[in-house]
C-alpha cells in the first residue's frame, strides 16, 4: 500500500534525513520518498505490519505536525 503525507516542520536536509531514517526503521515500511520542498512524503508499506496512524504518530514523535 502506498500512503502521501504532507509533513510540515521539514526545513532542512537534516529534517528530510530524520524523517525517511523514522520510517524506514519501521517494520512493514518498504520505501519512502521525501520531497523537502514540497512538504511531501510518499510512504510504501505492508498494512499486515503497520498502519497509516502509526506511519503518522511515528513522524509527529519526531517534533513534525502531519496532514494526511
């Protein structure tokens, strides 16, 4: 499954780094994409091991506000 999320907070390369290492360290995610300009977050996952809502929670424990 494939979930886009706009991640605002994102203002530096650093930021894009802690957001795609957050996901990918996460059982069930099977790719990311981060788009630093556009606030972008294209997440490709298993729904068998996580769900868009922690995908969510994960990010925002990072200090990032997410509209999905």
């Amino acid at each position: 499954m494939q979930a886009t999320m706009i991640v605002k907070g994102m203002t530096a390369r650093s930021n894009e780094a802690t957001v795609r290492g957050t996901l990918e360290a996460l059982e069930g995610v099977q790719g990311t994409e981060v788009y630093l300009d556009t606030e972008k977050v294209d997440i490709t996952f298993d729904e068998a091991f996580i769900t868009p809502k922690e995908l969510r929670k994960a990010i925002e424990a990072q200090g990032f506000s997410v509209i999905t």
